[in-house]
C-alpha cells in the first residue's frame, strides 16, 4: 500500500525524522489559511503539492495545460491561484500514463532553504534477505539515471535484521555521503529514524528525495526528508491499523479495488486474455505462456490456495468489467486447492454472468476428476485444455478471433 508524502511525513516524524512543517488541505481557501501560518511565523516561501501516487510531480502537466504539481509560492494569495488551478484538475506524469490521475488532495509545506541535497532509501535486499540502505550524493534526481550513468555514486549498506542499524553503520554512512562536524550526528539521527520507520512500520520501501541539508532561519543548519515516498506490505497491515486507514482508494484502480476486498490478488493489464489461476509463481508461468504464443495477458490474477466458490464467482465478475478482454483462461493445479471447487465457482460465475466470452479451462490436481464432472454436467460452453502450453494456445486462438 503506497502513501501519500504528507502521511509518510506523519510516519516518519513520529521516529525522530526532522521533516518540513506542512498540512494536506483540500480546497483553495484551505490551502490559502495554512500558507498564511507559514508567512505570519516568518516563512519567506511556502510549497504546494499535489498529493498522488506518482513520481515526476513536478514535471507534470494537467490536461488544461497548467505546468508542474510542485509550485513555491511567496504569498497566500499566489498558494490559492495554484491551488485552484491544481484542485479538481488531472495531472499526467511520466508514471501516471496519459490517462493522467485527478488531484484532490494538496500539501501547503514551508519551503526550505536547501544548501546540498542527497538520496536516502530503506529496502529489502532479496538476494541476501537482509534490510539494504541506498544512499548517494546525487539527491533530487532520478536514482534510476544515476544508477545507469553513474553507479558508483550508489552507496550500499546491509544491515542484519537481528542486530539492527547499529550507530557506528549510521554514522560511518553520513561520512561516506561527505558530512562532517556536527552534521554526521545529525544525519546519523535521521537515518536511523529512517530506518526505524522502515522496520517497525513493514515497509517495503521508504524514500527519502532529496535528504537535503537546510538552514534555518537563524543560520544553523540541520539534516531534514524534504520529500518522502513510502510503501507498506500489504501482507502486515492487520498489525498497523493506524497506517491501514491512511489507504486511499481514490489512487488505486476500481477493478483492483474490488478484488481486494474478497483477498483476491488481482492487477489489470493492457492485454485482452484474462486469466485466473492460482498461485502467483502459476499465474506468471501462465502470462509468459500466453506471450509466447502470441497473446497479450488482460491481467495477474491470483486466486490463492483455498479460494472458495464466492471468490472464483467473484473474479469472474470482475475480469468481465474489463472490456478489453476477448478471452477467459482458467488454469487450475490443485494442491491445496480442490478443483472441484474451482469448477462449481466456474459454473456459477458463468450462469449469473452469463458468459459469453470464450472459456478455457484446464484442471490438474486435487479431486481433478469430480470437477471435471461438474463442468461437463453444468451445460455451459468452454474448450477444455490438457497441459499449459495447450490452454495458452487455445485461449489467444479465442482472443484473436
């Protein structure tokens, strides 16, 4: 589950993160009140944010034409033109797609005085299974560029699940990163509130560009996450019911949406062949054998190892609100799993839908015989498939007619 910077920013301050003092809003007239806060306690600049989950905000352009969902601003009044602007409007980013997201929700933030800026990230490291950081130099820009054009300017530091970040690692890092005197205790502060949000959070991933040093207004500096990007496993929000409620289901796609509320591992594709498998390793294997023969997969669509007959009738329901799809594969290999289940779901999706499309379905495992029986007995129409390569090259036969 992604966040947006403001609720990464709340995570964060609460282990120690020096961040920049800001406030979500979502009206113009919201954003003008908090911008005046910031001006009446001496700020010379604030900042205006849209709040989605997309990078390259900044470099944005609204389908309007109105450039840029970052803007500093030097009065209340130029915060509530770009708010106005912005609110309501649709945003198209190098991630979003040209289908662009809509942005509904603002951060008015204090504009710091940036004096260097660099790249901090908190991840799992799945070939050593140990929590990596990544940190460079080169903040404020993309990691992917500097990772291809420059990557000996990546620092990397495993640190052991068991032990933790020890603070010698913390500061030795802050040092590599070309801080010194007072500011190697500072970074070295942030960077293990970093990483205590990271551990203790189930973050997947959290991204702090820039890490920026600032100067405050009375000229002493400090080390502050001016920008902050956070994803939570999925997997581990039943134990942070507090960051489950900052989940924003305007920001995630309605099919995906629907899935998940009957713990169906679903995400939509641009292809035209839906399939419904389970397990994810299974599910893969069926994408790149549709692809192999030629076809384009609709999406990933998991169903797990006991999906009862709700869920299958469930995921029926939902490939069929895709209109790109032209064909159903089904691929079954019951283990857990009782085919015989997945047949009855089948069976019962397709009468309540009324299923039209062409179906494939191939069944191998448990209790396979007596849910081929069911599927042969029902009367609905489907073309049955002995092995995978087999149902791949049936169901982009289907799809391409």
């Amino acid at each position: 589950m992604n966040l947006h910077e403001y609720q990464a920013k709340q995570l964060l301050a609460q282990y120690g993160v020096e961040v920049p003092g800001g406030q979500p809003c979502t009206t113009a007239n919201e954003a003008r009140s908090i911008a005046e806060k910031f001006f009446t306690e001496g700020h010379e600049m604030v900042v205006v944010k849209i709040q989605i989950h997309s990078g390259g905000r900044g470099k944005g352009i609204f389908k309007d034409g109105f450039k840029g969902g970052v803007h500093l601003c030097k009065s209340a009044d130029d915060v509530y033109e770009k708010a106005t602007s912005m609110l309501g409007n649709t945003i198209v980013t190098k991630q979003t797609g040209e289908t662009g997201r809509q942005v509904n929700t603002l951060l008015v933030a204090s504009a710091e005085k940036i004096l260097s800026e660099f790249y901090l990230a908190v991840l799992l490291d799945r070939e050593s299974s140990q929590p990596l950081i990544m940190a460079s130099c080169e903040g404020g820009v993309d990691i992917e560029e500097v990772a291809e054009t420059n990557p000996n300017a990546i620092i990397k530091l495993q640190v052991d699940p068991l032990l933790g970040l020890q603070p010698y690692q913390a500061r030795n890092l802050a040092k590599a990163l070309g801080l010194s005197g007072k500011m190697i205790q500072s970074a070295a502060k942030l960077i293990t509130g970093i990483y205590k949000t990271w551990w203790e959070c189930d973050a997947s991933m959290v991204e702090i560009n820039p890490l920026c040093v600032v100067e405050n207004p009375d000229g002493t500096t400090k080390m502050a996450a001016v920008d902050a990007k956070i994803s939570i496993d999925g997997n581990a929000l039943y134990r942070h019911k507090n960051i489950a409620e900052m989940r924003d289901l305007n920001e995630e796609a309605e099919l995906e949406v629907e899935a998940s509320k009957y713990d169906l591992n679903y995400i939509k594709l641009d292809g035209n062949v839906a399939c419904l498998v389970n397990g994810a390793g299974l599910a893969m294997a069926t994408m790149d054998a549709i692809k192999h023969f030629g076809g384009d997969p609709a999406n990933f669509l998991d169903v797990g190892g006991g999906a009862t007959k709700e869920q299958v009738t469930a995921a029926f329901q939902i490939i069929l609100k895709d209109p790109n799809v032209k064909a159903i594969l089904v691929n079954i290999f019951g283990g857990i799993m009782n085919c015989n289940t997945i047949a009855e779901g089948v069976v019962a999706a397709a009468a309540e839908t009324q299923l039209s499309l062409p179906l494939v379905v191939r069944l191998e495992g448990n209790n396979v015989d007596a849910g081929r029986k069911t599927l042969s007995e029902s009367g609905i129409t489907l073309i049955t498939a002995a092995s995978l390569a087999d149902a791949a090259k049936k169901v982009v036969s289907e799809a391409t007619v």
